[in-house]
C-alpha cells in the first residue's frame, strides 16, 4: 500500500517510521525542502514539497498537520482527492476536521481518527485509538481499520465526532486548562525551584502536570482551548469550585471543609462501584458474544 503523509512535524515523522516498519511504501510531505532532504536521507522514503503530488498517487493519505494550517491543506489536496482513496486526519479535535474534509473533498472516503499518544511511543500496542466515522461508507473502513490496528495490538474505540470531543474536553481541555494556570502560580513562587527538592508524591503529580502542559506545542494548546463547544462551560465550573472553597478557607471554616471532603469521597466511592458494575456488565456481554 501506499501511503502519503503530509506534516512533516512529530507525529508525522513517526506515522513515516510506523508505516514502513509495517510494509507501507510511505511518501513524506512538507513544506520545508531542507527538512525533508535530511528526513529523505534518515528514513530513506520519497519526499516531495508538493502536497498534491503526494496524494495524487496515493492508496491512503493521513494529515499530520497542525490544526491551524489543516483547512488549508485539505483545500490543497481536494481536487486531486480521488474514488477508492481513503483520507484520514490525526488531531486531537474530531468535530472540526471532519467537518472541513467533508466540505472540501466529495470523491474520496474520510474518516477521522486520534492516536491517543505521542511520538515517544514505540508503536501502538496497548495505545488508545479513536475512529470516529459519520456515515456508512466511513463505518466500512473504521471497521477495517480497526482490525489492522488491533491485530498490531491497540485498544480501538469507535465513536461520533462529538462524542470524541465531549470526551477530550475532559481528558484534554481541563488538564490543559490547570496545568497552564497552575504553572503561571507556581513561577510567581520564590521558593518555586527549592519546592521541587522536599516534593512529595502529591506535590510532584502537581508540577509534573504543570511543566508538561507549558512544553505542549502552542497551536495544540490554543485550539483545544478555544474549539470543544462546553470546555468554557467545565472550566467556569472549575473556577466556581475553587473559589467556594478560598471563601471556606478564608472563612477559617473548618467543618465546611471537612464536610465538602466527606462529600467527594462519597460521590467518587459511588462512582467507582458505577464503574465496576458497568465494566463487569460489558465484559459478560463480551464473553456470551465470543460463546
């Protein structure tokens, strides 16, 4: 199969990697013709500056791209887009690049897709994948897909694009959302660098997160902030818990504390048993299907 990467960026140089270690012939596109001169030696695949040239040969094509820069790619790479191609995108928001490939190419099948993982990872086994098609034809190639990738050992997950950045808002926007905020507070910090020698666990989780999410690429950061519809919505909430709980603590209300405690501890207790029983139900379900 062949197969056309445009982006040139992490991911796009691992996905190279991943699809010729698999038998893939790979095409590498970008716009840097001095990267892609020393990727073409690296990796010894074909490279090309010309995005429709790389796509108009292609079996499947995968947009590794940043998110502010994908539109115009897809615009690009349209009216080469062909019957019988499969066209994927890899970004961590789905709602928004689906929607754009649905707009900009009519021949070709979309489907989009997010390696939950980073390019420090050695393949996919073990590694979260979502699929997320909208249509018939979209679902036929999720399913297929799906079983390339579990026989290399993922955990697929197939769901709509909503559904997708409903989920990400949580597992992304918000733990984006306090790491930068809780980063800015810790810098403002004196004793910030002399904090990090005494860290205990607790303390540790804190600034790791922090530190992570200042190094996160910037356009990632900004259109995960700015582009799940209910992020806003969580994150207000957030600064609504917090601030109750400042007034219980400048209030030196120590009962209150220890009762908004007992409460979480309780909800997060029935949450768990929830979690359990739903686990337990779905893998019954699993067992008699497989009988």
């Amino acid at each position: 199969m062949r197969i056309a990467i445009l982006g040139a960026g992490k991911m796009g140089i691992w996905f190279a990697k991943f699809c010729k270690r698999k038998g893939d012939t790979v095409i590498l596109a970008a716009r840097s013709a001095e990267k892609l001169a020393e990727l073409e030696n690296e990796l010894q695949i074909e490279v090309t500056a010309d995005f429709q040239d790389a796509v108009r040969n292609a079996d499947r094509v995968l947009i590794c791209t940043s998110i502010s820069s994908f539109e115009d790619i897809v615009k690009k790479i349209a009216p080469v887009a062909r019957k019988g191609q499969i066209i994927m995108d890899i970004c961590s928001i789905k709602e928004h690049p689906v929607n754009v490939m649905h707009q900009y190419i009519k021949d070709a099948t979309v489907l989009g897709t997010h390696p939950v993982f980073g390019p420090g990872s050695n393949g996919v086994n073990h590694k979260a994948y979502v699929l997320t098609p909208t249509n018939v034809q979209e679902e036929i190639v999720a399913k297929q897909y799906k079983q390339w990738l579990e026989r290399a050992g993922a955990n697929v997950f197939i769901m709509s694009p909503q559904k997708h950045d409903e989920l990400m808002s949580i597992i992304l926007g918000l733990p984006h959302f306090i790491g930068l905020v809780t980063c800015e507070t810790l810098l403002a910090q004196e004793g910030f660098i002399e904090s990090k020698k005494l860290a205990g666990t607790t303390y540790r989780m804190l600034f790791t997160l922090a530190e992570a999410t200042a190094q996160e690429t910037p356009d990632l950061f900004a259109n995960v902030q700015t582009k799940f519809a209910d992020l806003g919505k969580m994150e207000g909430l957030f600064i609504q818990n917090a601030q109750t709980l400042l007034d219980l603590m400048k209030n030196k209300d120590t009962v209150g504390i220890m009762s908004r405690l007992e409460r979480l501890r309780t909800s997060l207790a029935k949450v768990d048993k929830d979690y359990d029983k739903s686990y337990e139900t779905m893998y019954r379900m699993l067992q008699s299907t497989e009988e």
